[in-house]
C-alpha cells in the first residue's frame, strides 16, 4: 500500500543560497521544474521517500520575507538549513537567522531534528561542511538532532545522505 507517513518540513537559509533548487531535485524527475527563480513568500511543495511523504514549506530567504518564517515553526516536524558555502560575507548573516531561529518559542524547547546542507561545494573557493559548521557553531545545539552534508544542488550530489538521515529520525 502507498500509505506512507506524512511529514511537515520547513525549508528554511538566506536567499540564493539554494533552497528552491534542492528541494526541486528531491521530486520526481517528471515533477522537477526547468527553470527556478527567487521564491516569492513561500511555496508548498512535495516529495516521497520510501517510508515518508514530505510536505515542504519552500521558504523565501529574501529579507523582505523572512519574518513569515515563524509563522510555520508550529507545523514543522524537521527543517531543512541551507547554507551557501561559497558566501562567506554573508556567513554572519546566515548565523544570526540560525540563531534566531533556534532561540524562537516555537522551536527553543523541542528536539525537532535539523539538517543543514552546505551547498554549492562546486564553487571554487567554497568552505567545506567542517568551516561551514564551524562558523554556524553548530556543536552549540545540544537539545536537537542536527546533521551537514555538503551538497550540489545543481547536480543533486550529497542530497540522499542528508534525506536518508532525515528520515532515520522521524521514522
Ligand atoms: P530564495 O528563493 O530567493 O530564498 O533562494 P533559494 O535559496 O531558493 O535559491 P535558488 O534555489 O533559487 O538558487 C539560487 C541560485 O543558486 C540559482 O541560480 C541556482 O541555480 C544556484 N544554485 C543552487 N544550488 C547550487 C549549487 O549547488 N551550486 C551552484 N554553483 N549553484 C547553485
Ligand atoms: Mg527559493
């Protein structure tokens, strides 16, 4: 039977930083978009894996739009934090949303598991996952699962890694 558990994630990182792109990759290559530009407010987008179905909340990163993000913590089971690794100006920038984020009422008291993506790892000159982690202070988060997988959005490479432990910690 195709009853698979229906899970709410929020896709959450600055803008450009590749959100709309990954999550794109994740659908059926039937399903996949041609061509991606800037979300506008958000956009309610779906993907299975074997033994979840995914309702993601494709947020906009753009700053103009990132204080709709609070208003979808309640009804987010996991999140997905994207990161461009190759921003490094706005490394700063990315931590203080992270930081926000995980000190908001909605998310400060639950063990909602995190899974970052440090992508664009095909940039030359990109930090590596371990930097990326470094910079976010990511070893901070003591009460949460949380796990980085450097990934390609373009390509999709380092995606199933991260899904495959999202999954473990729902499931
Ligand atoms: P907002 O919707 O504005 O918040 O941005 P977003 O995070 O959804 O970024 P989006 O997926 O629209 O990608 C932004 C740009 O980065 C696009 O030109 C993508 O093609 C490009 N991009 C995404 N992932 C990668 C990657 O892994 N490597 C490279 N080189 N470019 C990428
Ligand atoms: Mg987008």
């Amino acid at each position: 039977l195709g009853l698979k558990k229906e899970v709410n994630v929020l896709c959450l990182g600055l803008d450009n930083s590749g959100k709309t792109t990954i999550i794109n990759q994740l659908k059926p290559s039937n399903a996949q978009a041609q061509d991606i530009v800037p979300t506008i407010g958000f956009s309610i987008e779906k993907f299975k894996t074997s033994s979840l179905s995914f309702t993601v909340f494709d947020m906009s990163g753009q700053g103009r739009y990132r204080n709709l993000w609070e208003h979808y913590y309640k009804e987010g089971q996991a999140i997905i934090f994207v990161i461009d690794s190759a921003d490094k100006l706005r490394m700063v920038v990315a931590k203080e949303e992270l930081d926000t984020l995980l000190n908001h009422p909605d998310i400060k008291h639950r063990r909602i598991p995190i899974l970052f993506f440090a992508n664009k790892m095909d940039v030359r000159d990109a930090l590596s996952s371990v930097k990326v982690s470094q910079l976010l202070c990511l070893e901070n988060i003591k009460d949460k699962p949380w796990h980085i997988c450097a990934t390609n959005a373009l390509k999709g490479e380092g995606l199933q890694e991260g899904v495959d432990w999202l999954q473990d910690q729902i499931k």
